[in-house]
C-alpha cells in the first residue's frame, strides 16, 4: 500500500512539472512566435502605397525596415531586479522573435531597433561603468546576424535633456552607441537621416549648432542629387534622388495627442494633456525648418510611449511608435515598413 501510494504521488508530481514546464515554455517563448507570425509586411500593392511619386522599376527590391523606440532598458537606481528580468527578456523574445520571423534589411532604434530613442531608462544619471553595462546588456537584448544593420538615435534618458548635455555625455553615446547627431544612411536609392532632437534647441550651443550645420550638409547633398544646386563636388553626389525618411526621438510640434486615433494611442485623460514644446515634442520652428530644408515622405518618432498618425502640408507622413517596453505601455509595439525609392508601404 505504501508503495502504490508512493508511486501515485511520484507519478502527480512528474506530471505536474511536466505541466509546469510546458505552460513555462508557451507562455514565456512558444506565444511570441504565435502571436508575431500574424504580422506581415505591407502587400507591395502601388495602390495602396502611401507616397507615389513615379511608377517603380520592375526589378527594384524593396527595404524593408523595422522600428523601435523607447525600450528603457532599466538601470540600478530604478526598479526591481525582477522588474528588469522580467521586462528585458520579453523584450528579448519579442525581438528576437520578429527578427526571426520578419527578416528585416535594417533596424532602427528611436532610443529609447533605429531603435528610436531612450534605448536606456538612466543613461543620463550613469556613470561610465553602469554606462558601459547598459551598451553590453543593449547589443546582447538587440543581437542582429551579419546581414541586419541596426542604428540607433539618442533620446533624452541616453544622454539628458537639452539643459542637462554636456560635451562628455554627448560624446560618450556618440561613441559607445556609433550614433553621431546627425547621420545619413542611404540603401538602394532610400536615404534615412537620423537626428538628436535634443540638439535642435536653436540656441547655438555646441550641439545644436554642429547638429545645424550637418541638418545643411545633408540638404545641400540631397539637392546636388536632385540636380538643384550648383558647384557640387564628388563628395556631394548621391546616386539617386529620393525624398528622405527623418528618424528622431521627439515627435513634430502638436498640441497633443488629441488629433490621434490609432489602436495604441494615448489613453483619454492623456491625450488630452498639451505638449510642452522641446520637451514632449520639437518646438514649432524647429519643425518647421526640418520640414522646409529636408522635405521628407516619411517622419519616424517616439518619446510620447504612444502610437499616432499625422500628415503635415498634404504629402507628409509621421508615425510616432508606442514604447517596446510592457513596463510603459500594455500594448507594445514596432512598426514595419516597406521603401521604394518612390513609395511607402506600411
């Protein structure tokens, strides 16, 4: 009798685990393949194209880039250590899993994959050896194969807000993160410019005003190559011309996210609160002027943890990406997008 019962509790107990480890692997690895899978990339349909500008070549391959913003990955000063596990490694799985999956040319990180801005929670407040943790625990989270560039834009947690910069902490992400404030990255005839919001203050401090003159830079190469500027030089050219897509961390000047309505925007009482200009969105002006001397189809940003949808002067798009992190948002999400030279698919 003793023996049986042995045998019976030996035999609830193996099925028990059994069942425990079985639940531990759907929910924390198996769920991610089930639920991404159902995500696509945009049907390359030129009617449903969101910029046409000029009928597409025949043989052109399209890129295809994925968005991230604002993981947040958190520090030693904030939150608990199983608030980190637990965060970074959905967020782990969530990426690695789409990448898997979805096989993008490119990621970008609006830090927070371009991953777009506030890539740390404390990057700000680090000292160069919690710096230099945060930089080992990002590339370890947001991995990529040899075949997938990833590019990242600084947010305000990485380096500060506009009056907390100084020259050292600037320079610290611009060399651990390769991420300099202004940079164009161009791929089959798609030009992506990725720009320190936090360097457009406009009041000629060291960062903003090396961060205007490369704005220029760029806008002078992309006219060379649109045939519009005169005395250009081979350093100049571009191979072809092509309206450029803007990466920063601050969403354009708006009131609010009141005009919003995507399935990830703001809650009610959020989105009803007025955005302070240079702290939850670009000023005005700066707006303005990156729009009048860059003329891009597409804007890509992040900060505001929310998603949103706007078109600005009839033919540009702006996409602000909900934060990646469950620790900001309940419905994280990225934003997959389709590029030719000539049309936008997302």
């Amino acid at each position: 009798m003793y023996i049986l019962r042995k045998r019976f509790y030996n035999n609830y107990l193996f099925i028990f685990v059994l069942a425990f480890l079985f639940v531990l692997f759907f929910c924390e690895y198996f769920i991610y393949y089930i639920v991404l899978i159902q995500c696509n990339w945009p049907s390359l349909d030129p009617h449903k194209a969101v910029s046409f500008v000029d009928s597409p070549k025949l043989d052109e391959h399209p890129v295809r880039a994925m968005f991230i913003s604002d993981t947040h990955l958190l520090g030693p000063k904030r939150g608990h250590w199983f608030d980190k596990l637990r965060r970074e490694w959905q967020m782990y799985r969530a990426f690695q899993t789409s990448v898997t999956i979805h096989k993008p040319d490119i990621i970008f990180i609006l830090v927070s994959t371009t991953i777009i801005g506030d890539i740390f929670d404390e990057g700000d407040w680090s000292n160069d050896e919690e710096f230099d943790n945060y930089v080992s625990r990002f590339h370890s989270l947001f991995s990529v194969s040899n075949g997938i560039r990833l590019y990242t834009v600084a947010g305000n947690h990485d380096i500060g807000f506009h009056y907390a910069i100084t020259p050292y902490s600037n320079q610290r992400f611009v060399n651990k993160m390769k991420a300099p404030s202004v940079r164009r990255i161009s791929i089959n005839g798609n030009h992506f410019i990725l720009i320190n919001s936090m360097a457009l203050e406009g009041d000629g401090c060291f960062l903003c005003k090396s961060t205007e003159i490369a704005i220029n830079k760029v806008a002078e190469h992309l006219k060379c190559a649109k045939g519009i500027r005169n005395n250009c030089t081979k350093s100049d050219e571009l191979s072809i011309y092509s309206r450029p897509i803007l990466l920063q961390h601050y969403p354009l000047y708006r009131i609010s996210d009141e005009m919003c309505n995507e399935l990830d925007e703001a809650p009610h009482e959020i989105k009803r609160l007025q955005f302070r200009e240079r702290w939850e969105c670009l000023s005005k002006e700066a707006s303005e002027q990156l729009l009048d001397i860059l003329n891009p189809r597409l804007v890509v940003d992040g900060h505001t943890h929310y998603g949103c949808r706007r078109i600005h002067r009839d033919d540009i798009l702006e996409f602000t990406i909900p934060s990646f992190s469950w620790r900001n948002i309940n419905n994280p999400s990225f934003l997959l997008v389709s590029f030719l030279i000539y049309q936008i698919f997302c």
